[in-house]
C-alpha cells in the first residue's frame, strides 16, 4: 500500500514537471519567433534604404 502511494506522488509531481518543461519550451520557441521577426524587419528597413533587392 505504501509503495503503490509513493509511485502515484511520484507520478504526479512528474506529470507537472513536464508540463512547465512544455510551457517554458514552447515560449522559448516564441522568443525566437519574435526576435527573427524583428531582424526581418531591420534586414527589410535597411534593404529599403540601400536599395538593395
């Protein structure tokens, strides 16, 4: 019985664990999202004020 409630603690704390892993994943993957965004639109300023194509 003692055993059988550790693994389910265990398999709880775990799951949630993961969970931040997945949210802290996917706004790391939106960071960079943002960031090649705003070098995009600098290359594109820059493009435009050179001449450049």
């Amino acid at each position: 019985m003692m055993m059988v409630l550790v693994m389910v603690v265990m398999g709880c704390d775990s799951g949630g664990v993961k969970d931040s892993e997945k949210v802290f994943l996917s706004e790391m993957v939106n960071l960079g999202k943002g960031f090649m965004e705003v070098f995009v639109s600098f290359g594109d300023m820059v493009e435009g004020i050179l001449g450049i194509k």
